[in-house]
C-alpha cells in the first residue's frame, strides 16, 4: 500500500484542474464524469463549470482522505499516455502546463504519464534563470542551433534531466531523417552507419577512403552508441530522481550532443550499401 502523500494546497488544485478542464484544450465534460466514475471519486456538481465541477470533487476527496493519493491517481489515469495516441499535442500541452504547476507541489508528470517526486520550486523565476543560465554557456560553446532549443524553463524545473534527455532523443531522430530508417539506439546506429556487404555504410561521415576515415567513421559510430547506451537508454528507464544531473554534467552531454548533430548535418548517403 502507497504511503499517504500530503494535500495538494488550494491554490495548486486549482490550477491543476483548470489546465484539466480548460475550455478550449482540457477534458470534456463527459470524459470528467467517466474518469471520476472509474475512479470512485463522487461527482458532486455534475452541472457546475467544467473546471469548478472537477474542483470540487477532488478537493472534497482529499478533504476525506486527508491525502493527496486519490487526486494524484485521477491526474495519472486522465493523463494516461494511450488516451492521447490520437492527439499527441494535446498530451503534451496538458502535461507542460500540469508540469508547470505540479512542480511546486515536489511532483513531475513524466512521459509514460506517471507522477514522480522532484525538487519543489518555490518561484516562477527559478526554472527560467536556470534556462537561460544554461543556454548562455551553451551560446558561448558555440554549440549546434538543435540543441539549444532544448534549454527551456519546462525541461529545467527540477534540474538537467529532462533537457539532456530530449537532446539526446533528437540525435536519434536526426539519424533516422537522413537515413529514412525506423528503430533506435544501438540499433540503428547499426543499420545506418555500419559498413555493410559492399564495405560501404548508408550513411557516412567522411569519404572512407582511407584506413584514417574509415577509422573516424566508426569512432563517431561509437560516440553515438555511447550517447545512447550512457544516457537516453539509462534516462528513458531510471526514475528521474535517482539520476542526479548537475550543471556541470548537462554542459558536457550537451556539448556532445551538439558535436553529434553537427557531424551528422555532414554526414551523406553513400548510394553503395
């Protein structure tokens, strides 16, 4: 049995629901009755304004609980990942705005639409003043234009996690672009630069016509593999809050990133695989 997590305060449920029950981008009214129904929490204003009418059923839920465990459980089931297979903007659109707000509750929706536990914020300025701290140092690295889109307040509310995460899945997504191939990590490192049955990779980083450039070729392929095995692979299946990411940590990964996207923006179809 979950141990009792602490009341969400007034104004934070407030906002939780109002970005839940948003007029134009949140749940209908009868996905609301449907998802208190299943998850027995009673619907007590059934008539009221989509945003009040939630409200109160979960504030009246808490208040008898006297913890937030029930009202975490119908964030997570309305923010369930399969809901969205269709509307996948919409999913993140909530779950930018419920990050926004949870994160002064110590809370964090993540990807897979669980709710995790995260360094509480206590000011709107702290997430921005750690972005634009980090995107700083980045600009004097000069580091490749894909990865500074990534130094957001959103992905840095906790610590460099999240931003270090997506820029690492971007690298992926670049290879799979140019290579016009499905897959991920070592994998598709694999298919796209590994030198096939003619001895020449789909992709290449250079020429490859020396021993020198094939030797570069394949040091990049393992610089990838590295980003992926270390970091995306561990990032996409560790809890957020037993990887610790410090500044000083982001600043490098990032760094590596950059240079990945950079050699990759270079990086040509050989016509030979």
């Amino acid at each position: 049995m979950l141990a009792a997590i602490p009341p969400i305060g007034g104004a934070e449920l407030e906002a939780i629901c109002a970005v839940l029950a948003d007029t134009h981008t949140g749940l209908t009214g009868s996905e609301i009755g449907r998802l208190l129904s299943q998850a027995g929490i009673a619907d007590l204003s059934p008539t009221m304004t989509k945003r009040d009418r939630l409200y109160g059923a979960l504030f009246m839920r808490q208040q008898a609980d006297r913890c937030a465990n029930n009202v975490l459980a119908f964030i997570q089931a309305a923010m369930k990942p399969v809901r969205y297979v269709d509307n996948r903007a919409s999913f993140e659109i909530r779950r930018t705005s419920l990050n926004q707000t949870l994160a002064f509750c110590g809370l964090e929706l993540r990807e897979d639409g669980t709710l995790i536990k995260v360094q509480q914020v206590h000011t709107l300025s702290e997430a921005d003043q750690r972005a634009t701290k980090l995107k700083s140092a980045l600009i004097e690295r000069r580091v490749h234009p894909d990865v500074l889109k990534f130094c957001r307040a959103e992905l840095l509310q906790d610590n460099y996690f999240h931003a270090v995460f997506e820029a690492a899945k971007s690298v992926a997504q670049k290879i799979r672009e140019k290579s016009e191939l499905d897959g991920d990590g070592s994998q598709l490192v694999d298919s796209a630069f590994a030198f096939g049955a003619s001895e020449y990779p789909l992709l290449a980083f250079n020429p490859l016509r020396s021993e020198t450039e094939r030797g570069e070729h394949r040091g990049l392929m393992n610089l990838l593999k590295g980003l992926f095995g270390t970091f995306r692979n561990t990032l996409a299946h560790a809890p957020k809050i037993s990887w610790p990411m410090g500044e000083q940590d982001a600043l490098d990964i990032l760094s590596l990133c950059s240079l990945l996207h950079r050699r990759l923006d270079q990086a040509v179809r050989t016509g030979l695989e």
